[in-house]
C-alpha cells in the first residue's frame, strides 16, 4: 500500500469573544490555558496531533505568530497575512503543502477545541485519512450528546467503508429540531474538521470558487521563493473572505463528495461560559476557582453551578445559580451559564462606550 504522507493544519485565528474577557483580540482563547490542564488550548491540539504526524503547520495572523511559535516549537507557523476566514486559512496552507507534495493528505482542526479522549481523536483522524485516499472530502462528526442548538449538524447516508456519506450540513437548529435530528440517529455534531487529498481540495476549490482557488495557487508557487511579499500583494488581498463550511462541504456534500466519519471523543468547542463550566473539572467548580487565576477564595451561597475567575479579590455569590463572574485586572463581567452566547454583543457594544480597548 503507497504510504499518503498526512500533513496536520491548525487554524488559530478568531478572538472567541464569547469568552470575554478571558479570550481578547491581543490574547485569544487559543493561547490560554482555560481548564487547567498546563498546557494552553493550542499546546494541547498539536500534542494531540504530534503522535499522527510531525508535519504540522499552524496559520495564524501577524499579531499572534511569535506567541505561537514560542508555545508550539515543534509546528512550523503560516503567517496569513491578513485575515480572509477560514477557507482563505486552510486554503493558503493546503495549496502550499500541495505544491510541495502534490500527494498530500491534509487535515485542518481548530487550535481553541478541547478533546478529552486523545486515542478516540487519532482513530478518527487515521479512519479519514484512509477515506480521503478514496477521493473524498472527509469530515469527521461528533455523536451528539444532548440536542444541542450551539451547533451546526451533519446528516449522514448510506455507509462507505469506515465512513458514512454526508447528505447535507444544516445550520445550528432550534431546540424542537435539534430534538427531531436526534431522534433519527443520523445526525452528528459538526466540528469543522476537514480532512482531503491537499490537490483534490484544492480542485474542489476551483470547481465552485476559482476566484479563489486561482490566487491561492499563484501565491503558494510563491512561497517558498524570494517573490512571497509581491505575490502577496498581488494574490492575497484582493482575495474575498470565505468559510471552508459554505465555500466547499457544503456545495460538494449536495453532488455526494464528502463522508464523515463518526467519533466519540468528548469533545467541546469551548464556545462561550456554558461549555466552558461544562469542562471544568468537578473538584476546581466546586471551589469556584478556576484553574489560571492566582487563586482568591470565592464563598457560593444558593448559587449552584457558579463560575468564577476570581483573580483580584475575593467574590461572593448569593442565591444566582449558574452565575459567571469573570474579574481581571481592567474589566469584571457578570453574565450566567444560560444567557453566555450574549457576551459576544456586550463586546461588540464596547466601541460604542469608548471602550473599544478593552476588547
């Protein structure tokens, strides 16, 4: 059997605002080490990776490329030299490794999601690896624990090999629907993993956007030679924003050329407070202090679930059950578990307060 040489992608971009302040536009959540584990969001997505393959590529923008480089030694980092979604991401960095080594498998998986079954992870990885040498584009599911509506899903066909076809990508649904997907069995979560043959992305790329596929091309021939910063100005800025979801997975899923392969792997993308005091460990919630802060104590009093980074001074909490307090040195949020996808607004309303350093 010919040996695919599998080439990892790690999109680190995005400011996570649903985490403010803990994940900051100059301190986004993928540097931090939000659950106590002693290794940061993105430490923890390459060693996961790191026993698959050593060649691992991180993209990240121009702010954060020496922070991620001193975190992650072992990856070599892509600076995007400007942000154009994730599809400009992942496509910049698969039409780099395929002008490289134009038999390329690439897997692209996000640096700010915490996993907490590492061998479920690397069994699905290497299940789609091998669907991938098949043609397809591979993306692989998570087994829904619950109906949730923080999600996007995927419906699953008919099955092929270790994978099954994917008949369609559906936006995060409301409570009702979400109830109905899981009550078939063919749905799973959609963790925008994305595994593919480097050169059959990007000719898939080429079939529904060319006007971005063609520039990628030209600017990865670039590269590697002496005329990168013209080719970037020539190629990559007048390049149009895109989301890898909706600019390919979905468009080919609808003429049968994307497969899933299911897992089981504990996963969680860390979105906002909710998921993140999902994760917490039960020992450090029920101390009320969060793994990172310097400690203070914390008194919880009626107020189950609490959630608190208390790093300046002591907090209490009375009788508020999912509270989230967050207080650091220039800003204290108050907001709870259930109303948490709403702290990406409060964010966006810090311009207009003249705040807009804060995020």
């Amino acid at each position: 059997e010919k040996h695919m040489s599998f080439h990892a992608i790690v999109p680190a971009g995005g400011a996570g605002s649903r985490l403010w302040p803990l994940s900051r536009k100059n301190a986004p959540k993928f540097l931090a080490d939000l659950t106590g584990a002693g290794r940061s969001l993105l430490q923890q997505a390459v060693d996961r990776l790191e026993e698959l393959t050593p060649q691992i590529s991180v993209v990240t923008g121009a702010a954060h490329a020496r922070a991620v480089a001193a975190q992650v030694p072992q990856a070599s980092v892509i600076v995007e030299p400007s942000a154009r979604g994730t599809m400009g991401a992942i496509g910049l960095a698969a039409a780099i490794i395929a002008e490289r080594d134009p038999e390329a498998v690439v897997g692209s998986f996000a640096a700010d999601h915490l996993i907490r079954d590492d061998e479920a992870f690397r069994d699905a990885v290497r299940a789609a690896v091998e669907t991938a040498g098949h043609g397809y584009l591979v993306t692989i599911g998570i087994a829904p624990e619950a109906p949730s509506t923080a999600y996007g899903y995927i419906e699953t066909g008919g099955r092929l090999g270790v994978a099954r076809a994917v008949t369609a990508f559906v936006e995060k649904p409301d409570e009702q629907t979400a109830a109905e997907y899981l009550a078939t069995g063919r749905y799973l979560w959609n963790a925008g993993m994305f595994v593919a043959k480097a050169s059959i992305l990007m000719d898939v790329l080429e079939r529904f956007h060319p006007e971005i596929a063609g520039p990628l091309r030209s600017l990865a021939a670039a590269w590697d030679g002496d005329g990168r910063q013209e080719a970037v100005e020539a190629y990559w800025e007048p390049l149009a924003p895109a989301v890898i979801d909706t600019a390919v997975a979905e468009p080919l899923a609808a003429i049968g050329g994307v497969a899933v392969v299911p897992a089981d792997m504990g996963w969680s993308d860390i979105g906002d407070y909710a998921s993140l005091a999902a994760v917490i460990p039960e020992e450090a919630r029920a101390a009320q202090v969060v793994p990172g802060a310097s400690p203070q104590p914390v008194v919880e009093v009626d107020s189950p679930g609490a959630l608190v980074y208390a790093n300046r001074k002591p907090i209490v909490a009375v009788g508020i059950p999912g509270v989230v307090v967050v207080d650091t040195d220039d800003v204290l949020l108050v907001t709870t578990r259930e109303e948490s996808q709403r702290v990406k607004a409060a964010v966006d309303a810090l311009g207009t307060a003249g705040l807009a350093d804060l995020a």
